[in-house]
C-alpha cells in the first residue's frame, strides 16, 4: 500500500509543497514543531534512509540544503536542524526543522496545529525564497 508520502507525491491528497523535481519533493509537515517544520522526501518509495542508493541519499541531501536554505530565509531562526527518525510514516524523509534552541527539534513535544492560512502562506514564501 502506498505511503500517505506517496499519495502526496501522486497528488491523491494534498499537500503543501514548497520544492519538487522530478526525483524528490519538499512539503511541510502538518503536525510540525514549529512553524517551517518541512520533510524532504524522495519520490522513489523507500522504507529506510540507509537502503537509498549513495547518490540518490547523496543528491537528497543537496535537494535539502537548498529547501533549508530558502526556509531559513523564510522563519527566523539560528540554524535549521536536521533530522531523520523514519519510524512514523514508512517512507525516507529527512525533517527540517527551524531551530533557535535545542528544544525546537524534540520530536516529544506537542506538535503545533497551524491553521490552513498559515500552513499556505508558509509554503508560499518559502517557495518564494526558493526562486531567489
């Protein structure tokens, strides 16, 4: 059965997507920490990061430093942290996650429930920044 990344990949449910090529895509998270909580996922289903051949985890990485780089543009923060725990949905996803302290990037905490109108005007400034 298809991941629920999958069925945003295949555009079955939405999503808000802020970056996509045709061999990863970047959408944020709707349970994030905090506002900008982004996933970077390949579009190629793969259970587990380290199964991923090197240059697709490797161009991966690139794809997300470039998304990283436009959210930190985007959400005030001092670093955007980094993240791979990949017990939650079956599919490789790397979390991007605005960090100004080390709390910011406890997975234990209560995620945010941002509204519908934050979650689009996020993704679309930092698709914005993107293009810049």
């Amino acid at each position: 059965m298809a991941s629920i990344f999958t069925k945003i990949i295949n555009r079955e449910i939405p999503g808000h997507i802020v970056a996509e090529d045709d061999r990863f895509i970047a959408f944020l998270d709707v349970m994030p920490l905090v506002e900008g909580h982004t996933l970077i996922v390949p579009k190629k289903e793969v259970d587990y990061i380290f199964d991923l051949d090197d240059a697709t985890l490797a161009d991966m990485m690139v794809f997300a430093k470039r998304v990283a780089v436009a959210v930190k543009k985007v959400i005030p923060c001092k670093r955007i942290g980094v993240a791979v725990i990949g017990l939650e949905v079956p599919h490789t996803h790397v979390h991007l996650v605005p960090m100004n302290s080390m709390g910011d990037i406890n997975f234990t905490k209560p995620k945010l429930s941002l509204s519908a109108e934050v979650m689009k005007s996020t993704a679309a400034k930092i698709k914005d920044a993107l293009d810049k």
